[in-house]
C-alpha cells in the first residue's frame, strides 16, 4: 500500500534540518517512490510504500524533535473509482 508523509518544520530550523538531511538515508523496507520540497514553505512531501511498521518507525522517529509527520494512505485516483465501482456493484 502507498502512504503519502507530509512533514513540515519551523523556519528556526532550517540549518539544522538541512544537516541532518544530507546526511541522510531512508531506511531498508522504506520505498521512496517521490520526494518533493514545497517551495513556499516549511514541508516536504514523500510517497512510498512500507514493507513493515519497523521502516516506518525507523523513517520517522529520528526526525520527531525538529519536523511534524503526518501521514496519509493514499492510492492512484483511477484505481480508486475502479475499487469504489466494484464495491457499489456487490453492494447493489
């Protein structure tokens, strides 16, 4: 399954973050399939899919100080409606 993270920090944070982020590496079991920095402000947004809740944990306890996590199951629009239609039709 996808998952999207929404993580976002105070500005105050900057310098540190970006330290801690060069250095970084995703954890094994933690597929990042997209990454991108929201330009206007303090967040970044990451797609990925989890092989176990220990990548997940790994992924995001270590940045729990310094950047709010949220995230947010999430599936292609198409796939979506093609699953929502079945089950209205088994429904029915």
């Amino acid at each position: 399954m996808l998952f999207m993270d929404i993580m976002t920090w105070d500005p105050k944070d900057d310098i540190e973050l970006s330290k801690r982020y060069m250095g970084w590496e995703y954890p094994k079991g933690y597929n990042v399939i997209a990454e991108w920095s929201d330009l206007s402000s303090c967040r970044v947004f990451v797609v990925y899919e989890l092989e176990n809740e220990e990548a997940y944990i790994a992924a995001t306890f270590p940045w729990r100080d310094i950047m709010k996590c949220e995230t947010i199951p999430v599936m292609e629009t198409q796939k979506a409606v093609e699953i929502a239609s079945k089950m209205m039709c088994e429904c029915q």
